[in-house]
C-alpha cells in the first residue's frame, strides 16, 4: 500500500499538484481546530470562540438608503472599476474617522483595502523575505501571523502584562535577535483592547516603544480595528499620533459599521503608501468602488458617532455580563477586563490544557479559541481567548456556565487520575487577577 504523505495545504499526495505548490505555503497549514469549529457553529452551541461583530444592531434601512441613493445617483460610477488608492471623498472622511484617536493626515497618505486584512497582507508583500523576523506581542492575532509566515517570515513574540507590550522586554528581544544576526523588519502591534489579550498600551509605553524602535531603525505597523469601541474611559490616542514617519497605521470600517463592507485602510509615510497602490493595483486592481461609495454615503449621512455608540452599549452590556458570569461560575481562574474591543484573555489553572480540553467543551455546547491558535511557537495551552461581541448576553451566562462544568468536570478528572490528589480544584489556588503578566 502507498504511503499517504500529507501537506499543511491539500492534505495529501492523492492531490495530483501536492509537488507543484510553492515552499511559503507551507506556513498556510489549516488550524487544527478548524473541523471543531465547524461543528461549533452548530446552533445549540453557545460559540465564544469566533470575531464576529454583532452587525444587527445596525439599523438595516441606514444601509439600504446609502445604496439606494448611490445607485438612483451614481450608478454607473459605483459599477466601474476605481483608482487603486481608493475613492477621494472616502479618503477624507477616514481622516474624520482617524481623527476620533487623535491622528492627523492626509487623504493623499490615506490607501483604501479590502479590509484591513487586506492592508496587512500588501505591507507584508512589500516587506518580508524568507528568514526576516517581525516582532509581535505575545499572544498576537492569528490571522496577521498566518500571513507572516506564509512570506516565510519568523514571528518573535514580546511579553505582555495588564499594561501592554512591556517596553524592556522589547529591548532585551531587539538585541538578542540583532546579536543572532537576524532582520527585523517591523513591530506588528495592535495597542488597543488587543485581539486576544483585552489590554491596552499605556500613552507613557505607546511613547516609549515608538522611541525604542526609532533608535533601532524599526517600522512600526499600527493595527487598530477597536480603538473606537471603549466602554469607559477613551483608550490613549494612537501611536501613530504621536510619530508620522516611522508607523503605517491600519483602520477598517468592519467594527464600527460592517465587515461585509470589506473595507479598511493604510496611513503611510508618502514612500510606502506609493509602494501599497502599486501593490493594491497588482492585486485586485481597484478596491470596490461600489462599497465604497456607499459608505461614503453612510458617513456624510447618517450618525455614524452615535452608531458608534450604540455598539459601544451592546459590547459594554456584554463584556460586563462575560466577567460577572466569570466571577460567578469560574472564581479560580484569572482573566483580563478589558475597556473595550471584543475579548477576554483567560489564564487556566496550571493543569489544564485549552487545546486539549477544546473537544469536551464543543460536546458539552461551548466553543472557545484556545490560547495556543495565538502564538506562532505553539505555547498559551493555559490560556483561552473568549469573545463577547457576538453572543447575546443570555447566551454567554449559559456559554460561561457551561465552561464551568468543563473546567471543573477536566479538574475532577486530573485528581482522580493523578493520584496525588494535588491537582484538585479544592486546592487550587487562585490566580492573580488581573494577571500581571500574560506570558
Ligand atoms: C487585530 C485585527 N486586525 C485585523 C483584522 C481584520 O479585519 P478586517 O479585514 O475585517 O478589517 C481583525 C479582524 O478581526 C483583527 O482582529
């Protein structure tokens, strides 16, 4: 019998290309939990585990005015193809967007995306060698790392605690690569309500770090999806308020209006934003001129801050409902408590393992994204990202509950089974909360 190799990509030889596809996609290797997912989006299971914005509190007839008035107006421009910058009038309303977080610039600096995926994906394009080394929190967000790594580029991971990226730890990390010889090509940092931590950068860090990578010839990208949905206090402004010239900050439209839109956003020094249309052009040609003019409408007519508001409402109701029925059902675990964005950071008791735990949860009806889906080493098995944003608040009460019954059911396991009795909950002890450090 032949032997079945397998590949990250197609699975296996029985593909009659499996020699023909090209070295970088071996970084595109399918999440191992992936066919859990699938089963998790069956609708009995209360799903913790996915990013989606919750887009009905968006009044649906604010959309379909914006559309219709574009197509009775402006139906054949809306229908051609665009320029690879994106459309002018937009580009100025990103700068009123931008400047809610205390960012100046101009439309000129302003490339229009498919999203801010899509902004992601070009800047690595015109950045990444095979071997070159981009330095990322720890844990970062899972999607910007799978382009990495299909450009063949290293991920370094960069503690965090409550505070954010900790400014001597970047420094210890930027002279050992530099002593190892390597290249790093840029500091890829999401400083506000962090996809998956929950924490936000200190306006003193913020400073700090942008100072630390100027010394040391390094770009900062700037990745900032939830800035705008705080639920106190509004988060320090962006980096990229602070220095022009060494960041390319990204935004998108998917948070505070819609991901089907798929449009998001560069601001880059005059250099990189000519390199990012030559890019965009070479690969879509134009961004959707149809969505975005239809946003475009949207922003010069509807209230587009008090939508903003009223998602702030929703996610705040939700966030809080997540942490009090983490209190209430899970008091021997830790997790951060963020001011804004969509997710809870948990941290398990030592013992346990999220990844492992992961197909006991999805049989008791609750998904969740274990820690290890966010490091590119493979560590984070005592971690665990929970999403509030899209769930109702019901939903995540018996999603949390539930979680209880399969931490505590995996606990009673460990005790039994381990002998020593040492694993049990009983003797547990609490974690520090927050915890003061996420690695
Ligand atoms: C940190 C981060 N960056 C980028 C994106 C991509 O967003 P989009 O392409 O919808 O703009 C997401 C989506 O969840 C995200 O969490």
């Amino acid at each position: 019998m032949d032997v079945i190799e397998s590949s990250p990509v197609q699975g296996n030889n029985l593909d009659p290309w499996y020699d023909s596809y090209a070295g970088r996609t071996a970084g595109l290797a399918a999440s191992e939990v992936r066919a859990l997912f699938a089963v998790a989006s069956r609708p009995e299971v209360v799903s913790l585990a996915g990013g989606m914005p919750f887009v009905s509190a968006l009044p649906q007839d604010l959309v379909t005015g914006a559309i219709n008035k574009v197509m009775a107006e402006r139906g054949p421009v809306a229908l051609q193809y665009g320029s690879g910058q994106g459309v002018p009038a937009l580009r100025e309303q990103i700068l009123e967007v931008m400047a809610l977080e205390g960012i100046s610039g101009s439309a000129d600096d302003v490339v229009v995306t498919t999203g801010s995926q899509h902004a992601l994906e070009l800047f690595s394009k015109l950045f990444l060698d095979p071997g070159d080394v981009v330095i990322a929190e720890g844990p970062s967000y899972v999607t910007a790392m799978v382009i990495f790594n299909s450009y063949q580029a290293e991920v370094d991971h960069v503690p965090m605690d409550e505070h954010g990226l900790i400014p001597e730890a970047l420094r210890e990390h930027i002279a050992s690569l530099k002593a190892a010889g390597r290249r790093i090509k840029f500091l890829y940092t999401i400083p506000t309500f962090h996809n998956p931590a929950g924490v936000t950068l200190t306006w003193e860090r913020r400073v700090e770090i942008l100072e630390i990578c100027k010394s040391e010839g390094i770009l900062v990208l700037e990745d900032n999806p939830y800035g705008l949905l705080y639920f106190e206090d509004k988060p320090p402004a962006a980096m990229r308020s602070i220095e022009e010239d060494g960041v390319v900050y990204l935004g998108t439209f998917s948070k505070t209006l819609a991901p089907g839109f798929r449009l998001g956003w560069a601001l880059a020094p005059h250099a990189i934003r000519e390199k990012l249309i030559l890019a965009n052009e070479a690969a879509v040609l134009s961004p959707s001129s149809f969505t975005q003019l239809i946003v475009s409408e949207y922003l010069s007519q509807a209230d587009w801050r008090g939508q903003i508001d009223t998602f702030r409402g929703v996610y705040r109701e939700r966030k809080e409902t997540m942490i009090s029925a983490l209190q209430e059902s899970l008091p021997e675990l830790s997790w951060t408590n963020p001011n804004g964005g969509f997710y809870v950071w948990v941290t398990l008791p030592e013992s346990l393992d999220s990844k492992a735990m992961l197909p006991r949860a999805v049989k008791e009806l609750v998904a969740y994204t274990p820690g290890t889906a966010f490091f590119a080493d493979g560590t984070g098995r005592r971690n665990m990202r929970l999403s509030f944003c899209y769930p109702t608040p019901e939903q995540i009460r018996v999603g949390v509950r539930r979680l209880a019954n399969v931490v505590s059911g995996e606990l009673d396991l460990l005790e039994t089974f381990a002998g020593t009795g040492e694993l049990g909950r009983s003797r547990m002890p609490r974690a520090a909360f927050p915890p003061s450090d996420l690695r």
